[in-house]
C-alpha cells in the first residue's frame, strides 16, 4: 500500500469530518498571541514549556514540520515568527491559509512528506516544531535527519511522538474495557491484517499508523545529531483507559549541535 497516499487521503477527510486536530484557533487565541501571551502543544494536553523557546520569537525562523490544522503555525506567526508550514494534506494546509487571511497573518505553507524536505535549504530555520505525527510514517530516521539538515547550528527541534507501548493492545478490547495485548513493537495498523484485510482498509479513509521503538524515536535524534535537552510526557486527558496507568505520550527538546568546519 502507497502509505503517503493513503495517509494523505484520510487527513483531507479529517478535515472534512472536522476532527481534533484539524480545527484551526479562534480568533482570540491568535489577538492574545499578538500581545505576547501565547501557548503551542505537541503533544496532547500539556503546553509546551516556555523556556523550551527563546525569550522573544521575532525574527525568529520557524518550520512547523507535519503541523498543518490551523493551530501551531498561526499561533507563533502571530507572537512574530516567520513560520513555514510543511504537511502532506492540502486540507489541513488550507487550515493554517484561513487562519492566516482571516487574521491578518503571513504564513509559507507547502505541501511536502516530513522524510524528504529537499524543497527547504540546509540550515535555514532557527527552530522546528514537530507535533506528534511520526507516526504516519514507517521509517523516521530520516525525519530527524532532514530535521537536522535544515536547522541552523545549535538550532532546536521540539518533538511530539507516541510512546510505542500505546500499540501493543488491541483497541476494540480496550473500548470494552479490556487491555489485551495483542501487538508487538515495531508494528502498523496494517500488519497484522490478511491480504483482503489491507485491501478493505485501503477502501477506508483511515490512516495507516506505525509504532516506532523509544530507541528509533530518542537515539534516532542523537544519530542525527541532536543533544536531548528537555522532556516530559503526556497523555489523553482521561479520555482512554491506558491514562490511569501510563502517559502514552512524549515530547522532547533537542539542540543541533554545532558542526566543525
């Protein structure tokens, strides 16, 4: 199966279905962000830290790398960040363009697949945001690498992704109020299927999503040249049954660090 195409069709129809991460930020949001009093996640529930940023955003280069929605992009063009957009929907790009024209904002948006950001300069941004959404893809070391790329030396990469423990149950059975582990790690939601499985999930407007391991996620930044420099963890606020025992969630801040020449 085309992962790209198939994850890029069923993001435009979460667009249209309205989903979470799909709604772009009121209009108040981007007014209080203007004045100074301004908040990003890439995670969940939690706000990012402030001091994971630095102290003024003017000026400031930033990729929103696989953000589109409406929701990151705007909220830190508005603080005063020239902010790139990068995202594999259309849809959601146009998200982030109607946020932009209705509040007066100057975005860059560009439809593109996180692994290969050879459209975007080396050492160009000062900053990437990258909200949870490596999960989309089936090898993400290649997303630090082009990460790192396109950072400038001593640039910073702040990352959401999934703890991989999230997929080693079978989620009917947790909606039943069972936790019944039935995968293991790495894995996708297509490779447990029969051929006639994949081929009906290909019909569907799901994603296909890939439990990477803590190694592929945190030593994946190192490789590639990151020094790991914040963390915490997060989770889905209650609303699955995992929260009472374990936060399924992680962000990361990581520095490129400075090359010899």
């Amino acid at each position: 199966m085309d992962v790209i195409k198939q994850n890029n069709k069923a993001w435009d129809q979460k667009v249209e279905d309205g989903a979470l991460y799909t709604k772009c930020v009121s209009e108040d949001v981007i007014e209080k962000s203007k004045t100074g009093d301004w908040n990003i996640t890439v995670t969940t529930e939690k706000l990012v830290p402030r001091n994971w940023f630095p102290s003024s955003l003017k000026g400031l280069k930033i990729l929103c790398l696989a953000s589109g929605g409406g929701q990151q992009g705007p909220v830190l063009a508005a603080a005063g960040a020239e902010v790139t957009v990068v995202d594999l929907s259309v849809r959601q790009l146009e998200q982030d363009e109607f946020v932009a024209k209705r509040d007066g904002l100057h975005l860059t948006c560009i439809k593109g697949d996180m692994s290969d950001l050879h459209f975007l300069e080396d050492e160009q941004f000062d900053l990437i945001v990258h909200p949870v959404s490596n999960l989309f893809v089936d090898d993400i070391k290649p997303v630090w690498k082009e990460a790192a790329r396109v950072l400038k030396n001593n640039g910073v990469l702040l990352a959401g992704f999934t703890n991989p423990l999230l997929f080693i149950f079978d989620d009917e059975e947790e909606m039943k109020g069972n936790l019944e582990v039935k995968h293991s790690i790495p894995s996708s939601s297509i490779s447990h299927l029969s051929n006639a499985e994949v081929a009906e999930f290909h019909k569907s407007d799901q994603t296909i999503e890939f439990a990477h391991t803590l190694e592929d996620q945190i030593q994946g930044q190192i490789d590639a040249g990151f020094v790991i420099t914040g963390f915490y963890e997060d989770d889905f606020g209650g609303n699955r049954m995992l929260d009472k025992y374990i936060k399924t969630f992680i962000a990361t801040r990581a520095t490129k660090v400075a090359t010899m020449r």
